[in-house]
C-alpha cells in the first residue's frame, strides 16, 4: 500500500542547486564565450580572410563591432544560465528542457545571418561562429549544472517502498518493527522462537 507523500516531504526530497558552484560555472561560461567570439572573428578575419563584423580594412580584430560580439556572447551565457537556474528550481526534467530551448536560439542565431545583405562567405561564418558558441554555452552550462545540484539523502530507516522516519530518527534500543504484506518480522537481539504447540509434555520433535 502506498501513501500520498505530505508537502513537507515534497519539499524535502525536491532538488536544489548549489549557488555558488552554479554561478561560479555560469560565470567562467560567459567568460569561455566570450573567448570562443573573439578567437571565432581572429579565425575567420585573419586566417580565412573573411571580413565578418567588419569591413576589411579594419584589420585582423575588426572595429568595435568585435568587443560587442564578445560582451553580447557572455551576456547570452549568463541568460541562459539564470534560465536553467528557473527550470532546475521549477521543472522536472529541467535538462531536457533547457537543451531544447537553447537549441532552438541557436538554430535562430545560425539562420539570421542568411536574412542580411552581407556576402555568403560572411554569412557563413558568422553561422558557424554562432552555432560554435550555442554548442559550447549549452554542454558548459548543462555540465555545471549536474556538478552543483544537490539532490536529497533518504532517510537511513526508510523501507523498501521509500516510506520510513524522519532522517536523524533513531529508534529504541530493542525495538523490532512490524511487518509488512509478506515482509518477514524482524527479530531482536536475543529474541527465541516460542515452542509449537503441538510438541507433546513440551519436548521439541527430533528429525533423523
């Protein structure tokens, strides 16, 4: 038989997340993205030489355009983390929804480059440097949070089917508890079976 589970216990068992772990990861995730966009422009303006974000004669790391795509990726990190943050705290399977809803933001930041006027090479490098960034923001943060969640303890004296104490109950010394359904009876220290009663003047039978 199983019993509906109290509010108390519901919020007990519920998974809570670690602040400063989340937000440190989330953290050096903004900090990663931002590197990934800057590295990403490096490669396509100087080693391709595709002038994204720039015109060419702007050089290698382009103009002011490059240091906004760099602090618009770690703000982007740091969004999607305090919405995995929401989900972790709100949601069951908060994972699965996160990994759909930042795949779907990064398809649309893959795509948008197609709807501008830029040259296709530019167009798709700058796809890739997005699609780039989406993966690596999405595993981080997915990472992170399944390092710093912290997912309750049951109790020590709980039985089979999850029901039991309150964790730190402690019972008495000889205590035995009862059985359950077919659950054999647990038996104290010292305990002796009683003798049956159909043994004549109190003799146990002998078996050869």
């Amino acid at each position: 038989m199983t019993y509906p589970a109290s509010p108390r216990d519901a919020a007990t068992n519920r998974v809570r997340p670690d602040s400063a772990q989340f937000w440190a990861g989330a953290v050096a995730t903004a900090v990663v993205a931002a590197l990934i966009a800057l590295v990403g422009i490096l490669i396509c303006r100087w080693t391709l030489h595709i002038p994204i974000l720039a015109p060419a004669g702007d050089g290698a790391w382009g103009n002011a355009h490059t240091a906004e795509y760099a602090l618009v990726a770690g703000l982007v990190a740091i969004i999607a983390a305090g919405l995995l943050y929401l989900l972790v705290l709100g949601t069951p399977q908060p994972t699965m929804f996160f990994d759909w809803i930042m795949g779907l933001v990064t398809l649309a930041a893959v795509v948008y480059p197609f709807s501008t006027s830029a040259a296709l090479d530019q167009k798709a490098a700058t796809a890739i440097v997005d699609l780039v960034l989406g993966i690596a923001i999405t595993s981080l943060l997915t990472a992170v949070a399944a390092r710093a969640i912290r997912r309750p303890v049951p109790p020590a004296y709980a039985d089979r089917d999850g029901y039991g104490p309150e964790q730190g109950y402690r019972p008495d010394p000889g205590y035995v508890p009862e059985p359950r359904g077919n659950q054999p009876a647990r038996q104290a220290p010292g305990y002796e079976p009683t003798q049956p009663i159909d043994e004549p003047n109190g003799r146990r039978s002998r078996r050869y």
